[in-house]
C-alpha cells in the first residue's frame, strides 16, 4: 500500500518536468523564428530547383489536367518536386 502514495506525487514530478520542457522548446522555437525574421527581414527564399519547375513552360500542363499528373512532368524533366499547393497557385495564375 506505501507504493502507491507516491504515484500521484511522480506523475506530478513528470508532468512538471515534460512541461518545462515544453515551455523551453517553444521558446527557442520563437527565438529561432525571431532571428530569421531579423536576418532576412521577413522574406523567404524559394529553392532554385522548384522555382525553375514552377517556372518552366508547360509546367502547367494541359487545360484541366490532374494536379498529380501535372506534378509529374518538371519532376521527370527537371528533377525537382513542386508541391501540390504550388501548383495549384500557378495553374489558378495562369486560368486568370
């Protein structure tokens, strides 16, 4: 029975530390975030192999294409795997 007294009290000693933890974590996280803002002034830079594939002609492919099959053609040419999302923005560009 004396084993049991002091579960409550180790749970409590783990959720304190995991806590800590936590709270140290998501402060360099904001630290590292803050800093990068300073070094580059808020602007991200793309990767020049995606950049080239969303740039390429044709890399939005025929009129009303799947967006995977789209994807597909500068991954083979170019080598590089553009996101779903950056296609998507590139083929509504292009409809406008």
């Amino acid at each position: 029975m004396q084993d049991q007294q002091w579960v409550p009290a180790l749970s409590k000693l783990f959720l304190t530390i995991a806590a800590a933890f936590a709270e140290a974590e998501r402060d360099r996280i904001r630290e590292r975030v803050a800093q990068v803002k300073r070094d580059k002034e808020g602007a991200l830079e793309g990767i020049p192999e995606q950049q080239a594939a969303i740039a390429a002609p044709g890399s939005c492919g025929p009129a009303g294409a799947p967006l995977r099959t789209i994807q597909a053609a500068p991954e083979a040419e170019l080598g590089a795997r553009v996101s779903l999302d950056a296609l998507a923005r590139v083929v509504r560009e292009a409809a406008a």
